[in-house]
C-alpha cells in the first residue's frame, strides 16, 4: 500500500468526525467525534514519516503521534469530567443547553 491509501483513509476519517462534530448535539458524541479527527491526524503523521523519510532513526511522525496521543488522553479526561458537572448540574448532555457562561 502506498502514502495515497493511508492520505485517503485518514481523509475518509477526518471528514467523519468533522461531520459528526458539527452535525451532533450529544456532547459525549461531539467528544468522540474530536478523537476520531485526532487519529486521523496521528495517521497521516506517521504515514508521511514512514513513506517520505524511511531511513530516517528518529521517527519524527512517530514522536509527534505519541504526544498527540497523550494530549488527546488528558483532554478527554478533562472533557468527561467537565461533562459529568454540566450533567449533574443541567440533567442534560445536549449541547445546546449549556449556558452557563450566559448572563
């Protein structure tokens, strides 16, 4: 398989989780939605360090990946308990209806 599959694969999952960050109201789903774009971004990192440098000892797309990784580990950690508050204090996962920073 050349860098093209991996490209289009990755652009195939971006587009999903764009989609269903925009389209969807459940936060929980809109969370989902930003890992998935994540990981195709995590894709194509290490697609272009493989294909375009493939000697290369220190696997720059690899590192990078890695931390996307850890960021996108800490923000849904961050995310769920941000969403487990507005739920105990709304009773609602809806996005629309949360205004709490509203006067």
């Amino acid at each position: 398989m050349g860098l093209s599959a991996y490209l289009v694969l990755s652009s195939i999952l971006f587009c999903i989780g764009l989609f269903g960050a925009l389209s969807k109201r459940n936060i929980i789903i809109i969370l989902m939605c930003i890992e998935i774009m994540l990981s195709a971004v995590n894709l194509v990192l290490v697609s272009f360090s493989r294909y375009l440098i493939p000697d290369q000892i220190l696997l720059t797309g690899h590192v990078f990946a890695m931390f996307i990784i850890v960021v996108a580990a800490a923000e849904a950690g961050i995310a769920l308990a941000i969403i487990i508050s507005l739920y105990r204090r709304r009773a609602t996962s809806d996005a629309t209806e949360i205004d709490l920073l509203k006067w």
